[in-house]
C-alpha cells in the first residue's frame, strides 16, 4: 500500500514544470508554474506583488524531510523539491531589520505588519498584556478606523488577535481610543514601532542540541545568534564568515567561555559560526 501511494506522487525531475501553490501574508493564494532556479520562481512571486524590497522575504516550505526550509534562490526547483503533492510555500518576512519604521515604501511596511498580526496571532511574538493590547490597537485602526463601541466590541468578539484576547478587551478599547485620526499607513508604522522593541521581535527560534545533549533553541537575528535555554538567554555576535560542512548536526559547546562554535544543520550542508559569547 505504502508503495503504490509513493508511485502515486509526483515526483519532480529537471524538465518538470512545476504548478507551484504560494500562500501570502494576507491568507490569498496563488500558483504559479516554474521549473528551473528557485530565484526565477522568487522573482515572479514578488513580481506579482510588485514589491521591491524584496531581499527581506522568502518563501518557507515544508522539505519531503519534515522540517520546515527556505527556498534557496541559486538551487534548481528540481534540487529542493522532491514531491509536490500537498505542498506550498508560505511567502513571509525573512529578515527583521532593527527599524522597520526605515523601510523605504509603504508596501513593504504593510507586509512587514502582516508578519507582525500573524506573529502576535499565533503567538510566535510573546509580549506582556499592555504590548499586546497597543499592538492589537493599532490593526484594528488600520483596519476599522477611529474607534467605534458597537464595531470594535463585534469584531474583537468575532477576530482573535492575540491569544487570551478575551482578558484585554478593556485595555485594546482603551488604546484604540487615543488613535482618532490615525490613517490606515501611520497605524502601520507604529504598530512596526512597538513591535520592534520587544524582546522577541523578528526571533524565530530553531531547535539544536548543546554539546552535552542538551535540548536548546537557536536563533538568528540582526544582531547576532541568540541561543536559547531553560532558564536562560544566551547572546553571540559573529565573529567569522561561514564555513560549511557536511554531515553534521547543531553542536553548542557551554563550557567554552570565551569562543563557542555552532554547527547549524540544513538538508544538504552545515554551516559553521565561530562566535564570541557575551552574557546579556
């Protein structure tokens, strides 16, 4: 049975062309057919957007591994793609920048948003009650305009922003009523202003084994690899270009205290960061 369902699937090979399924920010879908680099299929999707700053996207999809990978722009789809029964790509913010407020057209900031309310909505962006309350605040401005009792009460009743949305009701009302006048765009960059200040703004954990075994996150951000355990928070700064390797699996040595060495892993190579630990 296993067999004939392996048969069943398509298999992908160099002369394949591919109908390719993309799932945007705002949950609209499209196909787009492609068979050669993984950067021709990139371009056309952002083409369809007609975004420019497009070096801060990507498109995530779920390799025939398991384990969710970017699309590598220089690799044949023919490389990455094993199978395309059941699969998508999910075009998302690839690279958080420090100040997201500095993005140069309106279009990338209202991207960068919808990252932001998805983040917050299924609780990748973890923040405290009153964050989440201004941050959801502000999407509804953009969304519903100045505040208005009988439509805000409905749509938080029937939206869910944010997890535990129920217990700060009050406090999102409260915020959105300071907001009278904002447009849709101003209401964009400050809900990119808060976001940008939270601990876990553009952080997008992986997990990895210490040296010793031990089960921790790592994740990579514009200012350095955090690494992520227990009890603690762990911040490096990269202090060598990467190196790779093949075969090998993420390795953090504790026990060095000046200099540590990461071995991230990937479907086909690994790469290897020497860094120099600081204690935040």
């Amino acid at each position: 049975m296993e067999d004939q369902e392996r048969r069943s699937r398509s298999r992908v090979s160099k002369e394949t062309k591919l109908r390719l399924r993309v799932v945007f920010l705002d949950d609209s879908e499209r196909t787009f057919e492609q068979k050669v680099l993984g950067g021709d299929f990139f371009n056309k999707v952002c083409g369809h957007l007609k975004l420019l700053e497009k070096e801060y996207f990507g498109l995530e999809f779920r390799h025939h591994n398991g384990n969710y990978v970017w699309l590598e722009l220089l690799k044949p789809l023919a490389k990455q793609i094993k199978y395309t029964n059941d699969l998508f790509f999910r075009f998302i913010v690839k690279f958080f920048p420090p100040d997201p407020g500095q993005l140069k057209r309106g279009l990338t900031r209202y991207l960068f948003a919808l990252q932001i309310k998805q983040d917050l909505s299924n609780g990748g962006l973890t923040c405290h009650d009153n964050s989440a309350a201004l941050l959801v605040s502000h999407i509804l401005q953009s969304e519903l305009g100045d505040y208005d009792e009988e439509l805000d009460c409905h749509h938080l009743e029937m939206k869910q922003y944010v997890p535990n949305q129920e217990y700060l009701d009050h406090k999102i009302i409260r915020f959105h009523k300071k907001h009278r006048g904002m447009s849709p765009a101003l209401s964009d960059i400050q809900l990119l202003e808060v976001a940008r200040k939270l601990d876990m703004y553009g952080i997008r954990p992986h997990p990895a084994h210490d040296g010793e075994g031990m089960r921790i996150n790592l994740a990579v951000t514009h200012s350095g690899v955090l690494v992520f355990q227990v009890t603690r928070l762990t911040h490096f700064v990269i202090k060598l270009v990467k190196i790779t390797c093949p075969g090998k699996k993420w390795c953090h040595p504790l026990s060095v205290s000046a200099l540590s060495i990461l071995i991230a892993d990937t479907d086909t190579t690994c790469i290897i960061l020497l860094v120099e630990q600081i204690q935040v």
